[in-house]
C-alpha cells in the first residue's frame, strides 16, 4: 500500500495499491536520491509514504512563504 500525505499537515490525499503501479508510472522513477530520501518513507510495515503538499498548504506557502519554516502550516 502507498499512501500520499501532505508533508506539513499530514492529511491523508490519497492511497494506492503499490503492487499494481510500478515506480516509472508514478515517476517516482525521476526523483533523484536525495529526493526520494525526503519525499519516500518506509515504515516498519513496508508501507509507503510520499509526503507532498495539499492544495491549502500550496495556497498558505504561495501567499505566506515564510510559514515554510514552522512545522505545521495549522490550516
């Protein structure tokens, strides 16, 4: 299972089954190591997470770039 989460509110945008997409129709296959370290995470299950960002969050960063630097936009 993958499931894609918003890196600062950690909502939940959307889960797939990982064993029907492969990484290259994802393009994940495009992400360079360092960013696969920072986008991909495994847990201790093997499931993965992509952490990417929520329409609000895109929207809060657009408007207020500096709330980057907090952990969590709190939208």
């Amino acid at each position: 299972m993958m499931e894609y989460v918003c890196r600062f509110c950690q909502s939940s945008l959307g889960k797939l089954n990982a064993s029907v997409y492969s990484e290259a129709e994802l393009g994940l296959d495009q992400l360079t190591t360092e960013e696969r370290e920072d986008i991909i995470i495994r847990d201790t299950n093997g499931q993965m997470q992509v952490r990417v960002v929520c329409e609000n969050c895109e929207h809060i960063l657009n408007h207020y770039p500096e709330r980057s630097l907090l952990p969590s936009l709190y939208h």
